[in-house]
C-alpha cells in the first residue's frame, strides 16, 4: 500500500511550501545582513507557518470516495501519509535552522516544538475537514482558516497566556509548557477524527 499512497501525496503543494519556506529562512544569509533576534525569531515562526500550510493538503485525496469501501482502514490511511512525510519535513525544518545565524537563533527546542505544534495543528484540522465533510480536497480550505487563526492567536491571547513571546521573556519558559500541552490536545483530537463516521460509510457503501 505504500506505493499508491506514496504516488497520491499532493507533492506540489508541500513542495512549494518547503521551497518557499527555505528561500526565506536562507534570505539573511543570501543578503549578507545579521538579523537581529527577533528577527530571526519572527522569521522562523513565518516558515513554521508555511510548512504547516503546505500540511493541509496532506490528507486531500480526489480518490477519496472510491477508496473509502477498501479494507484499509482510514486512520491507517492517514497515518501512513504522515510517515512518509515526517522524514523529509525533519530534514526539511533542520536545513532551516541550520540556515538561521547561530548568533541569533532562537533555542531549538523550544522553537522546533512551536513548530510541531502548528504542524499538527495543520494535520489536526485537515483532518476534522475530512471527517465532518465530503470534500475530496478541503485543504484550501483549511489552509484559510489556519492563516484567519495564525493572525488572530497572538492578537487575541490573553496576557497570562501568550503563546508567541521572544526568548528574553520570563514567559518564554511558561509559554512553552502551553506549547506542548496545545501539541498534545491537537495531536489527540486529530486522531479522534480519523475514523469514518458509521452512518457515512454506510451511506458509502450502498451506493
């Protein structure tokens, strides 16, 4: 199975995604200039961000209808799309910090877990689309929303619980304990959107 779903993957849009994302996470360095921390900062939540828009059209599959009687189940379906791509988008997001000046990159860590939280959150929400919906493509769709919550989150938060704060903050210790938790709550409500709902498949299969 890992051929045909290898071949489905939307390999356009994570292409262009990681090659926009690589192009301006090398811009500094392409330009001579030594950004400043917050720059370096903001410039790697800006690709986090891209990556994880090029994420939402992970689970697109215009062969959604015909392959939903197969007996692969979809969360298997889905989750072997998510491990073919996890390797090239680890290499994909290392070149990306290694393309930061070390001088002023923000903690690895803390940042690579921001990062795996907007991924998931991408993965999390394509995949609500296809469980609550019949479109064979949401991920457009998804995208829009991810970008309406990316401008919203750091507008809307409240103080005590800021999310987007820079590494001199006593809060960016704090901030990152939500990180995670916010990692975890995506990652568990994706998964509960995995299965096909059992009024639908039946629907599906009577057709």
């Amino acid at each position: 199975m890992t051929g045909p779903v290898w071949r489905t993957l939307p390999w356009r849009a994570l292409g262009s995604a990681g090659a926009l994302g690589l192009l301006i996470a090398g811009t500094p360095r392409l330009a001579g200039a030594e950004p400043a921390s917050w720059q370096s900062l903001a410039l790697l939540r800006g690709v986090a961000l891209i990556g994880a828009l090029g994420l939402v059209f992970l689970l697109d599959d215009r062969a959604r209808h015909l392959t939903t009687p197969v007996p692969v189940r979809r969360p298997l379906r889905q989750a072997l799309r998510v491990a073919l791509v996890a390797p090239p988008a680890a290499l994909w997001w290392t070149a990306v910090l290694l393309l930061v000046p070390s001088g002023t990159r923000p903690p690895a860590g803390d940042i690579t877990l921001e990062a795996g939280a907007m991924g998931v959150l991408a993965l999390a929400g394509a995949a609500a689309a296809v469980r609550l919906t019949d479109e064979p493509r949401p991920g457009p769709a998804v995208a829009a929303t991810l970008l309406v919550v990316a401008v919203l989150a750091p507008l809307l938060s409240p103080e005590d619980w800021a999310l987007f704060v820079v590494p001199d903050d006593p809060r960016w210790p704090a901030a990152h304990d939500r990180w995670a938790v916010l990692l975890a709550v995506v990652a568990v409500a994706g998964a509960m959107c995995g299965p096909e709902p059992l009024g639908r498949r039946g629907r599906r299969g009577r057709r």
